[in-house]
C-alpha cells in the first residue's frame, strides 16, 4: 500500500457525491486502482442504512462506479476507528494549519478566510 493525497473540496455527503468523488480519482490517478478502503459512512456505503448489515447491497453509487472501474470496495470495521487512523491524522494536519493560520477582523474574527474559493485554494496548496 503507498499512501497518496487525492483532495477535493465537496459541499455535501450525498452517496452520488462521493461516488462522482472516486470516478474522478480514479481517472487522475496515474496507475490501475485495485481496492479502496472507506468507513461506513452512508455516503460511501448502504451497509448501514436501516441497521446493520453483514455486507453492503452493491447497489450504493461508490459500489457501482467500483464495479465499473473493477476496483475492490472495502469497508472498515465498526467502531474500529484506529482503521481510519491515517486519513483523521491528515485531516488534523489541515485542521492545524487552517487553525495556524488566525483569524480576519473582517468579521469579528469567527473565520480565517475571506471566502470559500480563498480558502479552498489555501487547503489544495496546503495539498
């Protein structure tokens, strides 16, 4: 396994979201993807939805555009979150360079960015 940053900035947790989400990373990333590995959050899996499951439908968006893309989709344990261990740590790194950053006095310092584009642009070259 090689860890590699594919990020995008998404305004929702809608499955088809996510699932536009992994079609364009499969298409940017340079070689043949063979599994991924995600939590069971219900914008990446229907394992969940009206109780817990054994396996997902392979009905969910994700799981269709894996099929597609003949890529393994793997789900995490639940209520293991030490599985999700590399992506929180990452997510803290932007959350403390956001937080590094301060705050404007434009509008009495409750944000740290003039606007969604500023701070999308900070967080991909942060990338």
């Amino acid at each position: 396994m090689t860890p590699y940053v594919y990020a995008e900035v998404l305004y929702n947790l809608e499955p088809k979201t996510a699932a536009g989400f992994v079609e364009r990373f499969t298409e940017y990333f340079p070689y043949k993807l063979k599994k991924i590995i995600t939590d069971n959050g219900f914008e990446w899996t229907d394992r969940c939805a009206g109780g817990v499951k054994f396996k997902a439908s392979g009905n969910h968006p994700l799981d269709v555009v894996c099929q597609k893309e003949k890529v393994k989709h793997v789900l995490t344990r639940i209520r293991r979150p030490q599985t999700n261990g590399m992506v929180e740590r990452f997510n803290r790194r932007v959350n403390e360079a956001i937080a590094q950053r301060g705050k404007i006095t434009d509008n009495g310092g409750k944000n740290s960015f003039h606007s969604h584009p500023e701070r999308n642009t900070y967080i991909m070259n942060f990338v």
